[in-house]
C-alpha cells in the first residue's frame, strides 16, 4: 500500500486485522513498514464485498492522497514474484480448507467429476490435512 511521498516501488503487507506482515530476509529495500492507512477499515470492507462469493480470494488495493484504488483479485495468496512472505502463506493455510469449496462440496459433471475426485483424493493424502 504506497502512500503518499513514496516511491510505487514501496511496499507494504497488512493481514486483514491490519497486523503488519513482515516479509522475508532478502526480499528487497522496497518493503517497508508503514502506518496502517486511516482507509484500511474501509479497504478491508470493499474487499470482504467484492470477494464474498468466493472461496478464497486475494484483494489488493493502494491508497493514495487517502483515496482508495484497487489493484487486483488474485486467487493465489501470495505473490506469484517469487517472494514468499510466509506469515500471509500460513494464514491462507490456516484459513482456507479447499475441500469446502463450491467446486469440491457441489456435485460436478463430465470431466469436472473425474477431476474433482481426483483432487479429493490428493487432498486426503497431504500430511497435516484439516481434521
């Protein structure tokens, strides 16, 4: 979340309790920590809208001048840069059960089927799986 006087390049993770979430050693100069946006309550509220019919969703969104702007919805939790912030990963772990997904809890046809059990197996066979 740049704000205003950054560089773009500033970046900043925040869970959605609006705890900072530090990223890795080596991730580079432009992550930093900033105040909480006084538009956090705000953003975290248009997010939990935009994203409610799914079941897990990234949504990003930068303030600037103290105006909202959404970035992007990501079905992947974290980057895809090749940074990993392991505090967001072990949240989205935590948080996210695929197997009560709509696609794995609503019975699917033709090839959906067979990919679908597929999955269900797999997903059985992963050490620490949700009780």
């Amino acid at each position: 979340m740049p704000r205003a006087g950054m560089n773009m390049a500033t970046k900043c993770h925040f869970d959605r309790d609006g705890i900072y979430a530090p990223p890795p050693d080596g991730s580079g100069k432009q992550w930093v920590l900033i105040d909480l946006p006084a538009s956090f309550v705000r953003m975290r509220a248009i997010a939990e809208t935009l994203t409610a019919t799914f079941d897990h969703m990234r949504c990003d969104f930068y303030e600037k001048n103290g105006d909202i702007f959404f970035s992007e919805f990501s079905v992947y939790p974290l980057s895809g840069k090749g940074i990993i912030n392991t505090r967001l990963r072990d949240l989205c772990g935590e948080k996210w059960d695929l197997r009560q997904s709509w696609f794995l809890t609503t019975p699917q046809r033709g090839w959906r089927r067979l990919y679908a059990a597929a999955l269900r197996r797999w997903l059985e066979t992963l050490p620490g799986k949700p009780a």
